[in-house]
C-alpha cells in the first residue's frame, strides 16, 4: 500500500469549506473512489492550524491509473479549491512497510 501526504496552510475564512472537501468524506475521497485501488483518506489539523491530507491507495499504479483517467475532474477540483490556500506541499509518496 502507498500513502501520499500534502501539506496545507489554510486560508482562515476557508477552513470549514476546506475541512468539508478535504476530509474522508469529501470531495476530494469521492472522486478518488471512483478508482477500486482507492483505500482512503485522512485529514489532520496541526497546532499552527495547517493540515496534511493522508491519501491511502493500494499500489503506486493504481493513482497512476486514477489520473489518467480522471485528469480533467481533478484538474477541475484543484482549481476550484486553490484559493483556500496559502500554500500546497506534496510531502512525497510513502509506501507501507510490513
């Protein structure tokens, strides 16, 4: 299994819109479910109010796939929520160790 972790810094007026759309019920969950690799996501709020988004999948293939197939959706969902931010890290792509 592979995570892929982002880290956020939140506009304040936007963080309940954030919350909503980031978290594991979301917007963003919802569209990377319409792929079967898909294993979910976390959202976590640190003391500094940023977050770091958790997204689970079960091969690095699998989001590979997803993107292929879903670019234009999510093209159009990162753009629609870009403004909520005052910064967006891709901390990088882990894979579980057993």
């Amino acid at each position: 299994m592979i995570a892929i972790l982002w880290r956020y810094e939140v506009r304040s007026e936007h963080r309940d819109a954030f919350e909503a759309s980031y978290g594991p019920a979301g917007e963003w969950a919802r569209l990377f479910a319409q792929s079967a690799g898909f294993r979910g996501t976390e959202l976590l709020r640190g003391d500094d109010q940023s977050y770091i988004t958790i997204d689970r999948w079960e091969k690095k293939e699998d989001f590979a796939a997803f993107l292929a197939e879903h670019e234009a959706a999510y093209r159009d969902l990162d753009k629609r929520t870009e403004g909520w931010t005052r910064s967006e890290t891709r901390l990088g792509e882990f894979e579980t160790v057993d």
